[in-house]
C-alpha cells in the first residue's frame, strides 16, 4: 500500500512469510513516531483484507 504525504513517501508492504507488514520509508530522518500514528489507522484496515 503506498502513502504519500506531502513529499514524503511510505510503503507498506505485506510480509506473508513472517506474517507482518512491513514498512518501507523514504525519509532518511527518524520517523517512528510518524508511522505509530499512521499505522493505527492502516494496519486494521490492512488486517481486515487478510
């Protein structure tokens, strides 16, 4: 799934074979915090697909 926020770029990608999801980012600063907050509203939703 990719997120695009202003000029920031995610993807989240999901992991079959170690059943997770996954997230590729392209901000070389920390942003932890960013996806914390992104992900309570993806991954549910991820989650209901699979």
């Amino acid at each position: 799934l990719p997120v695009m926020e202003e000029e920031h770029y995610s993807i989240y990608c999901i992991n079959f074979i170690h059943n997770r999801i996954d997230v590729l980012d392209s901000s070389p600063e920390g942003t932890r915090l960013y996806h914390e907050v992104l992900s309570n509203r993806i991954i549910p939703r991820l989650n209901l697909l699979f």
